[in-house]
C-alpha cells in the first residue's frame, strides 16, 4: 500500500478538505447549540457526517419568526392557524420525536407567534421530561390559556427560567416550585399577581436573580387599591421591579416588602408611588431609580408621592451608589439650572445622608459648586450618589 503524502508545511489547504466535519461531536454540537434549531437542522444536507448531528443536541432553540405569513391580506382569525403556523408546529413536532431520547436538555426557547395552544404545552411537558435547565418561553394565543404541566412547575432542574406572558394566555394561578431555579424573569401576569409571585418566590430557595417587567399589582375593579408584593430570599442578589408606564394614566401606591439580606443590586422603574419596607440590606452596592409619573396627579397625590420616594431612598442609605433619572429628579423637584436648584438639591441630599452635613457642608466639601451648575443645564442630567459622594 502507498503511504499516505504529508502535507507540506508551506503547502496550502486543498478547497476540498473539510476541516468542520473531522472535529468531534461535542464541539460540532456545541456549535450547532449556538444557532436556532431551524438553521441546525438544515445542516444535515451537508454531508453523510451531518445528517444526524442535529438529532443529538442538548439545546433546541424555536423561534416562528422563521416561518412568516406570505399573505397578511388573508390572515387567520384568533382562533385558526394559518398555514405558517401549521408549517411551524410541524417542524417542531417533527424535531422533537426524533430528538435522542437518552439526551437531556441544557436549554430550550420557543418563541411563537402562532395561536396554536397545544403546540406550546407540548413543548413546556417535554421541556420538563427532559430536565431542562434553562428555559425561555414566549408565546401568543388568543385561542385558550395554556396550561403549565407539574413536570414543569415542580421541576428539579430548572435553574434559568423566562415567562412573557404578554397575550396573557399562559395560565399562572397555582405558584412555581422550582427548588434550584437561580434567575426568575416574569413579564406580564395574570389575576392577583402579587400573591403568584409572593408564593413562588418561596418556594424558590435557591433564587439570586428576580426581574419583574411590566408589572401591575393595581387590580382592574379598583384601580385605588393593589395587593402587596412580598418578596423574601435568602439568596436573592439582583432585584428588578419595572412597572407598567400609566395605569389608565394613574399613579397608584405600590406596597412592597422586600426582606433579603444579601441584595447588592435594585432596580425600580415605571409609573407607581413606592410605599416600601426594606429591612437592612448591608450587602447593597448598586441601585437604580427611574420613577416618571405619567397624565396629571393632584395634589394630595404628589405630596404623597415625594414622601414615599423619600422614604425609600432612606432605606436604600446602605448602598455604595444610587443613579437617579433626570425624571424622578424633577418630580423631586430638583430640576432646573440655578444655583438655587443647586442648594435644594444639595439641602435634599444632606436630608437622605441622614443629616450628616449640611447644604452649605458639602457643596464647599465636594468642590462641585461649578461642576453642578454646568450639569444641570443638560436635559438628559443623571444624579449619581456614589458613598457620601455625589457625581453628575
């Protein structure tokens, strides 16, 4: 037999020589991991070593967008399927009866479109069969609301989960019990949110990230009133509360009751007047406030308004820094250019440091006398507290 020529060291790569295909499983299934399950998929018209790659992942990543409605002057009533989505729910059932069966899952998405509700409990039943462990879900029905198998909301092995509910169709009345589910992304709920979350949250021991976008604990019958939110962890680290921009152009009052020890990150946005109680949070290094009262608020509101705000920015005095918006600054009612603007500023700041200087005291201390003045001239001005020390 001839033995085989070794290539040169200068000699250039034949055209023909697939470099891709010689590398092992793990990686070709890692690099397949990274790109949607549609485009992964196709890759088995490659060759004879990529036709069945696709059936060995460990994540599998649906998204509708990839099978567009062609004609949108004949789109499907809420509650048919137009022939896309048809198309789409096939590819995925496809997928996954001849997925391995031995594998488990490391992640899985759908992002639908399509009202077809039992496309969507198929995949959440055997997203948790499979033991997932990170799991985003974003689908629209119109049809009839989803509903959420044990197998997922009692799963072992979820870690990262992500819920948009924004169609409201998934149906979320009994709470998560996902003992090692770390980060908890919520977006748009159902009926007495405040109670889901409250009950999820406990039974989540091993929570450090919580984000609740597009939040609404103000219930439609009375608009005056809202649930209160408990939140309590032990572990939760990162907290993000992003209320609804204008509740029917309302400002309504938010109870809140955040008890974890080892918080170093909070967030809060939207149009709501906080009424908090945060017990000592001695870990806390960042926070973010982006409060903006939208549609036109008496009096008595406002007043009540400002003191919540006060109120809770004196609980968050443990933090090493605290950005506020040029919003919430105005509605403060620090906005402005003058010097004047300057001194209540300042005079207010002294207030929340717990009355350790005076105005006077720390503009002369800090030096920002100018600095300040030029600053609030920009209408896009951020306050940002960092220590006893403050930076624009």
């Amino acid at each position: 037999m001839k033995p085989k020529r070794s290539r040169k060291k200068n000699e250039p790569i034949s055209c023909e020589e697939d470099r891709i295909s010689s590398l092992p499983d793990p990686i070709l299934h890692h690099i397949l991991s990274s790109i949607d399950t549609y485009t992964a998929v196709r890759t088995c018209a490659l060759s004879k070593r990529w036709r069945h790659l696709w059936t060995s992942l460990h994540s599998l990543h649906f998204d509708s967008s990839q099978f567009p409605a062609q004609d949108y002057s004949a789109a499907p009533t809420f509650h048919s399927i137009s022939s896309e989505g048809l198309r789409f729910s096939s590819f995925v059932n496809h997928v996954l009866s001849l997925r391995d069966e031995a594998l488990n899952l490391s992640s899985f998405s759908l992002i639908s479109t399509y009202d077809d509700p039992g496309l969507a409990e198929r995949c959440i039943c055997y997203a948790g069969c499979y033991n997932v462990k990170q799991l985003l879900l974003y689908i629209r029905s119109h049809a009839s609301n989803i509903v959420l198998p044990r197998c997922f909301t009692n799963s072992e092995s979820l870690e990262v989960l992500t819920l948009d509910n924004s169609y409201y169709s998934i149906s979320m009345d009994q709470p998560f019990c996902l003992p090692a589910l770390k980060t908890l992304r919520l977006e748009h709920f159902d009926d007495d949110p405040a109670n889901f979350i409250t009950r999820t949250v406990a039974n989540c021991p091993n929570l450090e990230t919580l984000v609740l976008d597009n939040l609404d604990l103000c219930s439609e019958d009375t608009e005056s009133q809202c649930s209160k939110l408990n939140i309590t962890g032990a572990q939760i680290r990162k907290l993000e509360l992003c209320y609804c921009r204008g509740h029917n152009w309302k400002c309504y009052e938010s109870e809140v009751e955040v008890s974890a020890l080892r918080l170093t990150s909070f967030k809060l946005v939207g149009s709501v007047s906080p009424v908090f109680s945060m017990g000592s949070l001695p870990c806390l290094e960042d926070v973010y406030v982006d409060l903006c009262p939208e549609g036109f608020l008496a009096d008595e509101v406002k007043q009540r308004m400002l003191l919540n705000v006060m109120n809770l920015l004196g609980q968050l005095r443990e933090a090493t820094s605290v950005t506020l918006s040029w919003e919430t600054l105005e509605f403060l009612g620090l906005g402005g250019s003058s010097f004047m603007v300057v001194q209540k500023f300042l005079l207010w700041a002294a207030v929340w440091l717990g009355g350790l200087f005076s105005a006077n005291q720390l503009l002369d201390a800090l030096g920002l006398r100018q600095v300040l003045l030029a600053c609030l001239h920009r209408a896009d001005c951020w306050c940002y507290f960092q220590g006893h020390h403050m930076v624009f």
